[in-house]
C-alpha cells in the first residue's frame, strides 16, 4: 500500500515529535548532569528541541491543510496544549485520515 500526502505528513510530524520528546528528555534529571556541565551540549539540546518543536508544528499544519481542517485551529491546539495537545492533534488527524480513506466509514 502506498502513502498518501497525508500520511507522509502525520508520519513526519509524528518523527519530530518524538525527537522534541527525546530532547526534552535530556534535559530533565537522570541526564541533566551531564547536560548542564557543559554550555556547548545544552544549547545544542535546546537548539535541536526548539527545531523538531517547529518541525513539528509545520507538518502538523500542512496534515491538516491536506484533510481540509482548520489549519490555524489545530496548529493552536498544539502549541497551547503542549505536549498533550500535540498527541491529540496526532491521535485525531490519524482518526479524520483513517475515516476520510475507508470506505466501509463511508457508507455507515
């Protein structure tokens, strides 16, 4: 089975996500002592997470121009909401494109 434009999208937006999450990650305690002792790894880290956060947002929007929704309204959803509102948008674009492509979801 081929990917849809869609698909592509939520997939790439999803893989930014979870390099944001992973760079977050290591900011946090089990290896924030290693982070912060050097200048040089923190402000890569913080680099590399404000980066995939973006990334992550312009997949979103373009997922969601492709489905037809509201740009603005999910994009929205993600930055206010975040992390959790970002996991939402994913959940429920990955749903709307399921819906939109079955055709079984169609005729019920």
């Amino acid at each position: 089975m081929q990917e849809t434009p869609v698909q592509r999208a939520l997939n790439a937006a999803t893989a930014a996500f979870v390099v944001a999450v992973a760079a977050f990650a290591m900011l946090l305690p089990p290896l924030s002592g290693h982070m912060l002792d050097s200048v040089l790894r923190t402000t890569f880290v913080a680099l590399l997470l404000a980066a995939a956060l973006f990334l992550h947002w312009i997949f979103l929007a373009i997922a969601a121009r492709r489905l037809g929704r509201s740009v603005a309204g999910w994009v929205a959803l993600s930055v206010v909401l975040c992390p959790v509102g970002s996991v939402a948008a994913l959940v429920l674009l990955h749903w709307f494109r399921a819906d939109e492509t079955d055709p079984a979801a169609r005729a019920a």
